[in-house]
C-alpha cells in the first residue's frame, strides 16, 4: 500500500526533531454547496532541525516514531520568504 504525501505549512518547530505542520484541505458542504476549509496539524519527524516556522513541505506517512508522529518530513516545498541581510 503506498504511503500518503500530504502538503502544508511549518506552524511550530519548539520540539526537539519535530514540526507541527498544518495541511488544509477545501471540501464542499453536504447540504449548501458552499466551499469550506478544513486543516488538520501532524507531528512530523525532522531529523536534522532544518526546518522553519512559515516554510512550506511534504510529509510522509512512516510507522509510528512515537505517540504523536507518524508522519516524516521529506522535502521543502517553498520557504516563506525571509528579510535578507544588507550587503
């Protein structure tokens, strides 16, 4: 069975190895129509600390790493865009 990708955005990277990241789907109301947001936050295992707050990735599905991730970070998507430093 292949494992889901999921896309979102870094909300929280206090945790030692881990991010919270916040996917946000958009599904129709059973009853009005109307386009509504749904979002959910993962924890996901970042092994090397490398990713930020307000960065855009991919997370894997993985057999449990503990008793909240499941999920692995794969790759950065889009990094939010930083104040660069003046030459």
């Amino acid at each position: 069975m292949p494992k889901r990708v999921l896309t979102g955005t870094v909300v929280s990277d206090k945790g030692d190895k881990t991010v919270v990241v916040l996917v946000e789907r958009k599904v129709k109301h059973p009853l009005y129509g109307k386009i509504i947001r749904r979002s959910k936050k993962y924890h996901a295992h970042d092994e090397a600390n490398a990713y930020h707050a307000g960065e855009t990735v991919r997370i894997e599905e993985t057999a449990p790493i503990s008793k909240l991730k499941t999920w692995t970070v794969i790759e950065r998507v889009d990094a939010h865009k930083a104040p660069e430093a003046a030459a």
